[in-house]
C-alpha cells in the first residue's frame, strides 16, 4: 500500500513543481510517505485578522506539525464562532471530532506595522490551556515566528524539542554545476552559499551555526574549507600534499578533525577551524577516515578498514583505547552519533543494498531505518529524533528524512535536480 | 493502524525571509590546463562553461603525447574491492616509472577513482589507496617520492556515468596526471 501511495504522491508532486521552479535554486518540496501510529489529533485554527497579512501564520504552523508525522491534523470548517482564546475553546466541540489540543491564536495590525501575534495550545481532554504567549513581530518575522510556535506546541506535547526552527545544508548539482545550498528544515529559502564546476563533499555545520566546513576539488583534488555563513569569507584550512577529506567539528566547535594523507594514508588529524594546531589523532596501516567526535567530545567514532572490512570503531582522545563497535557484514560506514550519547546512525551493506541504520552502544542491537537500495549520508537532527540522508529515485538523487524509530518517512524532492550530501543544522542560537 | 499522509508542497513564491542571510563565496579557477578533467572550476557568479587551456609543452612531452607510446595510456584499472595493480598494467606503470627516473624534473599526480557504490567520504580513501599502490610500485622501479602525489576523486569522477557492472569497472581506475598538462 505504501510504494503505491509513494508513486501516486510522487507523481502530484512532479506535476505541481514545474510553476515553484523558476527560482535560482531548486527548492526542496517535502512529501511524507508514512506517520506514526500514535500521531497526535490537533485542530490548528486559522488565527484571527490572519487574512490582513500577506503570509499567516497558522498555516505554517500546521504544515510544521503534520510534516512531523507525529501530528495528524483535525478539519476545523463549520466550527463557529471560531474560537481565537484558549476560553473560547469548547471542549465537547473539539472532542466530538476526535481533537486532543487545539491551536488557537490572533495576529492583530499594531499602528507601526508589526503584529501583535498571540496563540494558546488547549488540552481539550484535561480542559486546560497548556501554552499561552504573544510576540510583537514584523512581517518579515512571521516565517520563524511560526517555526518557533510550532516547536513550542511540538515539545509540550511530545516532550521532545521541536527542529522546525533549524536550518539545513545539501549540495545539489544540475549539469556540470554543483552548489552548496542552505535551507530552511522545510525546504524553504534555499541559498547557494558556494558553486563549481568540481565536486562539493561533506557539509558540516560549526555547533553554533554560523560556519559550515566542506570539501571541494576546484583544486582537482579535495581540500576542506571553512566559510562563514554571515559573511561569504571562505578558508583552505586543509590543503596539504594528497587528499583532505571528511570534516567534523568538535560539540564546542574549537576543533576539526579531518582526514589527510599526506604522511601516507588515509589517516585522521585534529586542527583548530582556522587550520592551526595540526596534530594526528592516532597511527594505523589501514584506512582511517569519516571521523565525528561524539556529544561529549572525549571520543571519535570514524570507519576503518583494519580489521579486512570496513567497520565502525571508537577512539578515545583521553587514553588511546580504540573499540570496534560493528560486526554484521562486511561494510558498515558513515558513523554519525546521537546527541544523547547512546548510539550511532550509520550506513550498512546487505546483500548489496546501502541502508541506514542505527546501532546502540549498551544493547549492541542494530535497527534499519530506510529500505535503500542507495540510501547513504545520514545526518541526525539535534533532537535526535529524526534523520535526513541521501536517497535516489528514478535515477536521480534525492533527500529523505526517517524518524530515529523508522516509522515516519518523507521525501525531499526537487525538480531536475541531484541533491545530496544533506548536514542538519544545529538548534537556533535563542 | 492510521496511515497518515500528506503532500506539503512549498511555494516558491512565498513572501517571507530567510532566518540569515548568507553570501555566495566564488569559485575561482586553479584548475591545471589540461583535457583531464571534464570541467574546470569556474568562477561562482554566473554559470559559464568550464574553462579549457592549451597544455604547455616541456621537454619529453612529446613522447608523452605519442600515441604510439605506452606513456600515453594513463589508466590503470581495478578489481572491485581491490588495490593490487593488474599484471596487464604492469608495463604502462613501469614505462612511466622510468620516465620519471629519466626525467628528474618531471612531476605526477595520480588520481584514484572508485565506483559509485557506498559512502562518497569512504570512497575518496578507497580511491587514495589505489593510487598510492601505483604510486608504490613506480617508486620501488625508481622513481622519486618527491615526483609523485597521490590523490582521491572517490567516486565523484566516473569515466562511464552508467550504473552497472561495465560502468563500475570502467571507474575503479587510477589516472595519471603529468603537471603541466
């Protein structure tokens, strides 16, 4: 049922791309291909004096929570009056169409431009407001005015920190032209922060969210670099002899490790983000590359080929101690650490298919999240509850996001575009 | 069980901004003049060809450009999964090691390239050891360290862009640059 809903919905999709295409850069449209279960029943009402602005913000809000999967949205037509206070919410209403919360709010013209935007979250089974709040913004923030809304509403419900407020990194290449582009989490705002004609690698956000470190061969050969998203200044902070691979900053972003070969090798090196202070982490004979240092920054997870086969091994910085943390099949790549501390996100090989899976440190169990056959990249929200990586479909690549249980998929289309390489970014410094 | 779906499509044309503004850093071209590479970096703001030069001539460059020359063929292909360098390819390596030897002046880069299965970051140290084999084996036939860099497409620079078996062993290959070319 759900590879035939997939094709119907890819197929809705490819038809109303072509108009939202005109844009210099590809913007992403999400489409969600599973929820989960237990996806919470919410009615977001259209918030009050709404319709006086160009751009609402209950709208946004709604796409926000249902886009989640864990959200399945409440019709609110007929409801009158309709209410825009948590006291004008009628419970037995909302209960009779199977509502849990209700989102109520108004966004009321002040006299120098901005709105005065006020919402209430109401539990209509216990019958009490759970959130009220107002901001004063300016048109120009009611974007992520309602990001924000909606990741107050996501954590009160789920507990979990919402990441629709975050932003998102992927390189795209059409023809011969590659772009490194910064989105919003919903695909909106798409900006190329770097082109070339030569292969763009491996985005990684700096933790407060202001640089990106990648890779790029418009020297023929990969050389990682450190740009500043505010000001568009770039830095070679790895250009040695060989190749400069697989950028990974530390959790206070005072460290990069990356992997070079210029003592022979694929070995991997700690430097400052300014390319000073080299120093080698450890020496092996094998391949040592994809290192990430793990939430608390004692260890690095990275893929070694020193035991005959790829695998996944951890090395703590402190004491030297390197552990092999994966043993089923022959290819086990990409290691990406939760931000609890308690597992990996990576990819495996079976039986030819590349597919994301996730492994945890204490029970040793492996769970696949993604079907493949190509499916690689991974790069977990900060939450921890969702992650985005690289997919293909009909040939061409594309992003795909799975929650960290794998029950809610959506898929990251853009028209007449490969895109891969996805980095999500890290939560908005508030 | 709920299926719950949805398609949230994004309009493009939507009033709103961006939470930071970000600016597009250019891409200036470093690139060495040659026919290899099938684009040339280029500049980031408007999206022009790739750029194309004139190889420049040095001394001995004309038996490189021989076709009748075995220093003309500058591929050497890959088992999948393997590193060890070929017996069919073992002439090509040692004619170019010994115009190295020859040739003290002489510089090389080889360039490892992998099949598109896999981790992209994985595949560019995949592709470095099988350059490093070549460059091994030139440098116990005499040629110098010096002469030689070793470095990694991985999978970003396939010979066949196809997506099976005949593609996949035309781009598990090493790639002998000469600089200057």
């Amino acid at each position: 049922m759900i590879p035939l809903f997939r094709r119907w919905l890819a197929a809705v999709v490819l038809s109303l791309l072509p108009f939202g295409a005109q844009i210099a850069y590809a913007q992403l449209s999400i489409e969600i291909v599973g929820g989960a279960s237990s996806a919470i029943p919410i009615a977001i009402v259209s918030f009050n004096a709404e319709a006086t602005w160009p751009l609402g913000i209950s709208g946004i809000v709604a796409a926000d929570l249902s886009r989640s999967g864990m959200f399945r949205l409440v019709d609110t037509a007929g409801v009158v009056p309709r209410p825009s206070r948590a006291e004008e919410v009628q419970a037995a209403v909302w209960r009779a169409r199977s509502a849990d919360a209700v989102v109520v709010g108004s966004m009321l013209p002040l006299p120098d431009g901005r709105a005065d935007v006020r919402f209430a979250l109401v539990d209509v089974v216990k019958q009490t407001a759970l959130v009220q709040m107002s901001f004063t913004v300016a048109p120009a923030q009611f974007r992520i005015t309602a990001h924000k809304i909606a990741d107050i509403i996501y954590e009160k419900l789920t507990g979990d920190r919402g990441v629709f407020s975050t932003r998102i990194a992927y390189v795209t290449k059409q023809g011969p032209r590659y772009q490194l582009i910064v989105a919003d989490a919903d695909g909106y705002g798409p900006q190329s922060i770097v082109s070339s004609n030569e292969p763009l690698l491996s985005p990684r956000w700096s933790p407060d969210g202001t640089r990106l470190a990648y890779v790029s061969f418009e020297h023929k050969k990969p050389v990682v670099y450190v740009q500043s998203l505010e000001t568009g200044a770039r830095k070679a902070v790895a250009e040695f002899r060989g190749s400069n691979s697989s950028p990974a900053w530390s959790p206070d972003g005072r460290k990069l490790a990356v992997t070079l070969t210029k003592d022979g090798g694929s070995q991997v090196y700690l430097m400052n983000p300014d390319g000073t202070g080299l120093a080698r982490v450890m020496t092996s004979q094998a391949i040592d590359t994809e290192a990430m240092f793990t939430p608390d920054g004692q260890s690095l997870v990275f893929t070694s080929d020193r035991g005959g086969t790829p695998q996944i091994y951890r090395a703590s910085l402190l004491g030297g101690q390197v552990e092999r943390l994966t043993f089923d099949g022959s290819y086990n790549v990409s290691p990406k650490p939760l931000p609890d501390g308690k597992g990996i996100v990576f990819v495996r090989r079976d039986a030819g298919r590349f597919q994301v899976a996730t492994l945890d440190y204490a029970t040793r169990q492996v769970q696949v999240l993604t079907p493949g056959p190509n499916d690689e990249s991974p790069s977990v929200a900060p939450n921890g509850k969702l992650v985005i990586y690289a997919s293909e479909n009909g040939g061409r690549g594309i992003l795909a996001a799975v929650s960290i249980d794998g029950r809610v998929k959506q898929r990251l289309v853009a028209p007449a575009t490969d895109v891969r390489e996805p980095a999500w970014g890290p939560f908005p410094r508030s | 069980m709920r299926n719950f779906l949805l398609v949230a499509i994004v309009a493009a044309a939507l009033v709103g901004c961006s939470s930071t503004p970000t600016t597009e850093a250019p891409v200036e071209d470093h690139g060495a003049a040659g026919a290899t590479a099938p684009g040339g970096a280029t500049t980031g703001g408007a999206g022009g060809g790739g750029v194309t030069g004139s190889s420049i001539g040095g001394g001995g460059a004309d038996e490189l450009r021989n076709p009748n020359s075995i220093l003309s063929k500058r591929s050497v292909y890959f088992d999948f999964d393997s590193f060890v360098v070929k017996d069919e390819y073992k002439p090509l390596v040692e004619a170019h090691a010994r115009y190295l030897q020859s040739h003290a002046n002489a510089r090389m880069t080889i360039q490892g390239n992998t099949d598109e299965r896999g981790s992209r970051e994985y595949n560019i140290a995949l592709g470095q050891k099988r350059a490093d084999a070549v460059k091994r084996m030139m440098t116990l036939l005499g040629a110098q360290d010096r002469q030689i860099e070793t470095t990694s497409f991985g999978e970003e620079r396939p010979k066949n862009p196809g997506h099976d078996e005949t593609a996949w062993a035309e781009n598990r290959r090493d790639d002998i640059v000469y600089a200057g070319e």
